[in-house]
C-alpha cells in the first residue's frame, strides 16, 4: 500500500521517516542497513543482504567492462 512521506533536512542530511506499519512488516530495526535501489518507477528499499551487495558488485564491473556490446544489443533489439 502506498505510503506518503515527508522528507526532512537533519545536520544536512536528507532523511526520512518510514511509517510504523511499514517498518514492522519489513521487520526493520534502528541502525540496520538497507539497499536503496533507484528503478524507473522511483526508488525501492530492501533489506540489506551482503550477497546482493557483491551480486551487484559484479553487475555494475560487468557493465562497465561490456558497455559497448550492451549499446549494441540495445540498439538491435530496438529495431
């Protein structure tokens, strides 16, 4: 269920508060680190898992290293 959120300046940071509901069902505690993943639609918070962390580690090297090969893929799949 959508959730509205205020964003607040603290010491110059950004932050935000998450509502009770919200931090039960996903079962989150003070101080616990979470994955903030930037997506199309807006952003998603997940849980913090140090797998997915180098999973993503390797995906980002793999784009990097294969930029080119991708733009092409792109492009002939587009047509």
């Amino acid at each position: 269920m959508p959730h509205e959120i205020t964003l607040n300046i603290v010491n110059g940071d950004l932050r935000l508060t998450l509502p009770e509901d919200v931090v039960d069902h996903m079962r989150l505690e003070d101080g616990q680190r979470v994955h903030l993943i930037e997506t199309s639609q807006g952003v998603l918070l997940v849980p913090y898992d140090a797998d997915f962390d180098d999973a993503m580690q390797i995906y980002e090297d793999g784009v990097s290293t294969y930029k080119d090969a991708l733009c092409t893929l792109a492009d002939t799949r587009s047509t």
